[in-house]
C-alpha cells in the first residue's frame, strides 16, 4: 500500500507532466512561409515602401514616425498579421484615418501584384515564422469588456476606439478585415519596440476576451461603400478663383496656414492653388473643394507641371502635417516661395465644421 507521501508524489508528478502536456499542446502551429520573393520582386517592394510607406511607418519600419502609423516590425503582428491583416489596408486604406488605399483600382499608384510583393518583403524583412490563426470568433462579456478597455486602453486608442497616441482600432474597415484571433493576440502580446504593451500579465484571460468582444462588437453594421473614381483635374483647373486677390495669409512660423483663414479665403473667392498630397484614392473619397491631387511621393517635374509660382499655394494632408510638409519643402527647393501648409490637416479641417466635396458613392452624387 502507497503511503500518504508517495500518493502526493505520484499525484504532483501526474499533475506536471500534464501542465507540460497541455503547454505543449497549446503551442501555435506553423503555417508555411509564403512564396519566396525573386530579386527583382524585393528591389521593387523595398523602394516602394521607401516611397510610399516610410514617411509614416519609418525608414527601417518601426512605426510611429507620423500620424501613430503602427510598427510594421514588431514580433506579434508579423507573425500573425500576414498576409491579409498588412495586404487589405495596404490596398484599400482604413476609412475615416489617415492610412489611404494604394492599390491602382481605388486610385493609389501600385497594381495588384506589387502590393502582394510589398506585403511580403515586409514579412521577409521581419524574419519570423507564420503562426496559425482560426476565424472563429472569441467571445467575451462586452459589457465587462468595455469597462477594462475603458480603464487599460482609452488613454492610447481613445474612448471610442479613434485613436489618440496609438492607431483607431475600433475603425470598421480594420475590425472587417482583422479576426478575433488576430486582435486578442494584440492585447495579450503587444507590439514588441513600440508603445503598445503586452496585457497577457496583467489582464485575465477572460478579460482579455472581453475586451476582444467590445472591439469587435462596434464592427456591426459595417458596410462596404465603392467610391466612383472621379476624373483627375486638368492644369486650367489647378487654380482656384482665377481672376481673384492674391490671400496674403499671415503664416504661422512662416509655413502654415490656420484652417480658418483658409476657409475665409475661400469663401471671398481668393485666388490660390490646393494641393492635396495623400494617396489619390483618398483625395477621391473627400478633398477640399478646388484641391488637385499631389501626392507626396510623386515624381515633382511631372506634378509641378502647370503650376505657375506667383500664385499663393497651400498643400494639405491628414497627419496632419508630415506630408505637406515634405511636399512644401520639396517645392521651395524649386523656388516656389508663395507656398503653405494647412495646419490643422484635412481631418482638422473637417473637424471644424469646414466643407469638403465627397466621392460620388455607388452612382450618387454629393
């Protein structure tokens, strides 16, 4: 017969080879790495995210260069976020934020496969390996969910999940294209190198479920809209209020515009050039009256064409200020010295009650 000892023995020893049993078993499956990029393929994806993608999310990917872009580095996301959670808003944007779609059907400047490409050097770049991740849903308390989230994650992404220091993450084309999966590994891990912390410590399980619950919750009633591209303003449009006064704007430290000033310009007909120098797709989607497409990255001696440098200039974007700026920079090295910035950036401009013209959605004029 065991004795009292040997029976605890017997049973602790059971207990931890089924702790070790159950870690293991726990441990992610690998998914297979994506198709190899052929050299070619990576010189091409490398400049373009040096062109495209490197003024917000940095030059060596870490994130939170402009307007809290997230980390396209970090451990966690790279390992659970390719290739849909990267290639989906690299494509067609995050509607209401400053991230535009770069794909060439919703007005952005690479076709198809260099997105895919894209999408994949930065996974390349990263070096980790794929986890597997399910679709199904998590689910959770969403009324305790919304308390914790108020309590641990209001103070980066903001009280409806807008966004103030860390990205909107109750945005509803984001919550459309990210699973449950993917959000709760998030929460629990972090984003490695960036401000977002790891919760899996100090948060329960459960509660970890919960938040994910909340955040997914606000991605009901979520509906795709397919904006009608618009045709692109030709150079006899590039001025506004041709035969108007010159603005004479007193600049904020000799480069930036107020968005009432600019406003009270427009509205006595004065006469200026708009540049609006995010991705085209988003100039598609909502500009200010007037405004011609300028993207940041495009090539000047092709751009400035049209463009006459005695008439007062004002470049706009929605970071709200690191493109224009680079834009304006890029165009007072030419000499155009009759140049601005909006300061507010087109969100702060909307914000304020100014006008923008929309897209035409499906069909409908604005």
């Amino acid at each position: 017969m065991l004795t009292v000892t040997q029976k605890i023995t017997i049973a602790c020893s059971a207990m931890l080879a089924f702790v070790s049993f159950n870690s293991t078993s726990a441990e992610r499956e690998l998914r297979s790495p994506p198709r190899k990029l052929t050299t070619q393929q990576a010189k091409v994806a490398a400049a373009n995210y040096q062109k495209y993608c490197a003024l917000c999310h940095g030059e060596n990917r870490e994130g939170h260069k402009n307007d809290h872009a997230p980390s396209l580095r970090s451990k966690s996301l790279m390992e659970s976020g390719i290739a849909h959670q990267i290639l989906r808003p690299m494509q067609y944007g995050r509607v209401g934020t400053a991230m535009g779609g770069y794909l060439d059907e919703v007005g952005g400047p690479m076709t198809l496969d260099e997105t895919w490409d894209l999408t994949y050097w930065l996974f390349e770049q990263a070096g980790y390996d794929r986890l597997k991740f399910t679709t199904n849903p998590v689910h959770g308390d969403i009324t305790r969910g919304e308390q914790v989230y108020q309590k641990e994650c209001a103070s980066c992404h903001g009280d409806k999940g807008q966004g103030i220091t860390g990205p909107a993450i109750m945005n509803q084309s984001a919550l459309a294209h990210n699973t449950d999966e993917f959000i709760r590994y998030a929460i629990e891990n972090g984003r490695q190198d960036t401000p977002m912390q790891a919760f899996k410590d100090k948060l329960s399980s459960t509660d970890i479920d919960n938040i994910t619950a909340f955040l997914r919750s606000k991605s009901l009633g979520w509906k795709d809209e397919t904006p009608v591209l618009k045709a692109l303003p030709t150079p006899e449009n590039y001025i506004v209020n041709k035969n108007g006064d010159d603005p004479n704007f007193d600049l904020k430290d000799g480069m930036y515009v107020l968005s009432k000033d600019l406003n009270k310009a427009l509205e006595a007909k004065k006469r200026m050039v708009l540049l609006d120098t995010r991705v085209t797709s988003v100039w598609q989607t909502a500009h200010i009256e007037g405004a011609i497409p300028f993207p940041y990255y495009a090539d000047l001696d092709e751009t400035v064409a049209g463009i006459p440098k005695d008439v007062q200039i004002v470049a706009y974007c929605s970071c709200p200020r690191a493109a224009a700026d680079h834009t304006i920079n890029r165009l007072r090295q030419r000499g155009y010295t009759r140049t601005a910035v909006l300061w507010e950036g087109i969100f702060g401009w909307m914000n304020q009650g100014y006008p923008v013209r929309r897209g035409d959605i499906d069909g409908v004029n604005d």
